[in-house]
C-alpha cells in the first residue's frame, strides 16, 4: 500500500511545474520550496482528500523520499540517461502544451450571455409536465357511465372511487394517483388527462387495457431543473470545453503533418 501511495504521489509531484519560492525544508542541503509543497497539497485536495496537519506531514515525508532518490539517481548518472532525457522532452512538451492551453483558457473566457443561453437551453430539454389526477376504474362501459352520472348529481369523486374502483393502489386514497408525468400512463388514459383543465373529469369513459376509467384532473404543473446558479460552474466547463475542442481541431487541420 504504501509503495503504490509513494509511486502515485512521485508521479504528482513530477508532474508539477517548477516553482522558485522560499525553501520549506531542504535535503542534504538540497531546498525543497514552500510553493511545492502547498502545490501537491493543492492537488491532493482536488483529489478529495481536507487540508490537515496530517496530511501536510505525509506531502513532507513524500518530497523528502522523492528528493533522496532524486539525489541517490543523480549519483548514478542516470539524469544523464538517453531513456531518462527522452522521457523529459516527453514530459516538457506536455507541461508547455498545458501552460499553453492554460493560456488560451484564460484568454478566451465564457461569457454570462453564453452561460444564461445554454441554461435556457437546458432548462428547456429539462423541463417537464406533471399532472396531479384521480380516477375511478371500473371493469365495463355500463359501470362507467353511471358514475358520470352520479358525478353530474353531485356525488363526490373521491366518495364514488372508494365504494366501487377497481384500482386498489388508488381506491382507498378516493382515486388520488399523485403527480407524473403523462408518459406515466398508458397512451389512452394519457391522451385523455392531458385534454383536462384542472378540476375537469372525462365526459365519457377511458377505455384501457385495464378496464374503464373515468379520471379527473386535480392539477398541472411544470417541473423546472436546477437553477442557474447551481450549474453555472458546470455550463462553464461545458462551454469552454466545447470552445477548446472547436480551437484545437482547427489548429489541427491547419498544420502541415507529413
């Protein structure tokens, strides 16, 4: 465990770019600065891991690990290595390449117009209706009729639905079905509630594959997504990541690759 720690943290570290701040520690004499230190901290906590004195402690143990071996390597040459001077022209083109898109990042920020354009956009996909029904199923067409009719002479819906549907998820609760969407239901029930106003009941009866239904609709609502604060970091990344991949791919088609 603490090999394949030590590895990964090497490997964060070595992917740091050089700093010049004040020395935090040294090694054999060899300073070790403060801006190193708080960078694979940083990093660590990117990672998930809270700022504490414990792990500071563990970043220290790293870095003076990673700087004996670096010394220890050092004394054997191996800087000198062609595997080693090839593996750091690898490493040098990927750190400027990042410097660079870095760079351009910050040069080609995302503006408030695009973010509230892309939201709208979203909140758009995302939105949805809901509806709020009742109904009363019964299992022929006779049954259902008469109920319209007793509705017509004033009898309550929720009082009908108790004594005679046939729905005993619903039956008990007076035919309350609660909110969702019409994609909830099957197509002809769903046909039939999204014609209702709110208070409406079907003029005539609801023929499914269940029996015969007499709904009415309670309510209707729009569900709105999150808002825009809560996704604006997230429009952002999405925006710029978009733009990045548009720049790159034109300056890949813009050079000479033979």
């Amino acid at each position: 465990m603490r090999t394949k720690l030590l590895c990964g943290l090497i490997a964060a570290v070595l992917t740091l770019p050089a700093m010049a701040d004040k020395p935090a520690f040294s090694v054999n004499g060899q300073a070790v600065s403060q801006a190193r230190v708080d960078a694979m901290v940083q990093q660590l906590q990117q990672q998930g891991q809270q700022d504490s004195p414990q792990l500071r402690a563990m970043v220290r143990d790293q870095l003076v690990l990673t700087e004996l071996l670096r010394q220890e390597a050092q004394k054997k040459g191996l800087d000198k290595s062609a595997e080693y001077k090839s593996e750091m022209d690898a490493y040098a083109a990927r750190l400027l390449a990042n410097f660079y898109v870095r760079d351009w990042m910050r040069a080609n920020p995302v503006s408030d117009a695009q973010l509230r354009a892309e939201y709208d956009k979203l909140v758009a996909q995302l939105a949805r209706k809901e509806y709020s029904a009742r109904h009363i199923l019964v299992e022929n067409e006779a049954d259902a009729r008469k109920i319209l009719e007793d509705l017509k002479k004033g009898k309550a819906f929720t009082a009908i639905a108790k004594e005679v549907s046939k729905d005993t998820g619903s039956k008990d609760k007076g035919g309350e079905l609660g909110w969702a969407p019409a994609e909830a239901y099957v197509k002809e029930f769903s046909e039939a509630l999204t014609k209702l106003t709110p208070g409406q009941v079907t003029a005539n009866p609801v023929k499914t594959q269940f029996g015969w239904h007499i709904i009415q609709l309670v309510d209707a609502r729009t569900q709105q997504g999150p808002s825009f604060d809560e996704l604006k970091p997230q429009l952002a990344q999405r925006i710029q990541g978009a733009q990045l991949d548009g720049f790159l791919s034109k300056l890949k088609q813009q050079a000479k690759v033979e």
